[in-house]
C-alpha cells in the first residue's frame, strides 16, 4: 500500500468522516471522486473524475480506493465495480475504535470514532460500523451493511447482506435478521425479522 495513490469515492457527509478516519489512522488521502468537482473541499484533494464515466482514468494498478458512500446499494454497486477491475479497497478504522484481535474482517469496511467489537465477530466485505455502535460476541455482520450510530447487536446476532441498523437500535442476542432489512432508529428488536421487511418501534414491529 505505501507506494499507492489513495482514492476516496464519496466525498461528501459521510465521506468527510471516513476521510478524517483515515488521517487517523496514517492513510494519506491523494484523490477524490463524485459525479463533479466539488466546491467544498476541506481535505484539500484532487479531483480524480467520476468512477462511472468511461472516460474514469483510476482504473490503474497505481490506485488503491477507500468509500465514503453511505448509501448501502450505491455503496455495494461501486464496491463491485472497484473490484471487477481487480484493484484493491481498503478497511478504514478510526484510531479509537476498540476491536479484538479475534474478529473476522472482509475488504472495502468502515469502522467508526467509539466502536467497540468484541471477539468472534465476522464482518463481511463493504459495511460501515458506524460511530459508538457495540457490536458483542459472535456476530455476523454480511456484505453491504450499515450500523448506525450508537446501535447495539447483543451476542449471536446475525445480520443479512444490505441491511440498514437505525441509530440507537438495539438487538437481543442470538436474532437473525433477513436481507434489505431496514430498522427503524431506536428500535428494541426482540424477534427475527425476515428479508425485506421495514420495522420500528419498542419492541419493534413491522411497518
């Protein structure tokens, strides 16, 4: 990785919070890309174009990508492109998140100021742990996730690809939840919940 050239895709609210997770953790950011060039630019970057113009020039072995997209499809839509172009995306962990060494961590992740992971977690590929979440014993977490800040996922929790984890949620241990689910911010979530399915409410309830 030192030799390089760092590439945000997503500069913008949430990009800027991956980008100053990186600084904190030595990755030095050269490039961006969005659909324009950007007016606001606080990390002073380079505009790179956008990934999903044919005339894009990143897709070069020189390149390595970091996303800052918070959109679960978009996310995982650009996270498949970067890959069928055999390049690598890197797992963003901001200095002050605390996580075992005895985890299972996939490529293209964003883990968060204040998360706390304990041991025998498997994270999938392109998911964001997002800012004082807690995430207990044994779970998993698949492709394209997002925890919102300050959720809990107690032990044993599973979590199906694409799924939304609305802030200040919190799981009972050992649910399963399905695929595209999305979960309401402050849900109490005491029951499997199947694919599809949009739930809120404590306990939560299906809308």
């Amino acid at each position: 990785m030192l030799d390089k050239e760092i590439v945000l895709v997503g500069y913008s609210g949430h990009g800027y919070v991956v980008a100053e997770a990186a600084k904190s953790c030595g990755i030095s950011i050269k490039y961006y890309s969005d659909l324009n060039e950007l007016y606001e630019n606080p990390f002073r970057l380079e505009y790179l174009g956008f990934e999903k113009d044919l005339s894009f020039q990143g897709w070069n072995d020189k390149y390595t990508f970091i996303l800052g997209l918070g959109d679960n499809k978009i996310r995982l839509e650009t996270f498949n492109l970067i890959r069928s172009k055999d390049l690598e995306i890197l797992n963003v962990i901001h200095h002050s998140a605390s996580i075992s060494k005895n985890i299972s961590l996939g490529h293209g992740n964003f883990i968060a100021r204040n998360v706390s992971i304990n041991p025998l977690v498997v994270i999938k590929d392109c998911c964001i742990i997002n800012t004082g979440s807690i995430i207990e014993h044994e779970c998993t977490i698949g492709t394209g996730v997002h925890i919102a800040p300050g959720a809990v996922l107690l032990g044993n929790v599973t979590i199906g690809e694409r799924t939304f984890v609305g802030a200040n949620s919190v799981i009972k241990q050992g649910v399963i939840i399905g695929k595209d689910v999305i979960i309401g911010a402050g849900s109490i979530v005491l029951n499997d919940i199947q694919d599809g399915k949009k739930v809120v409410g404590n306990p939560s309830r299906e809308i």
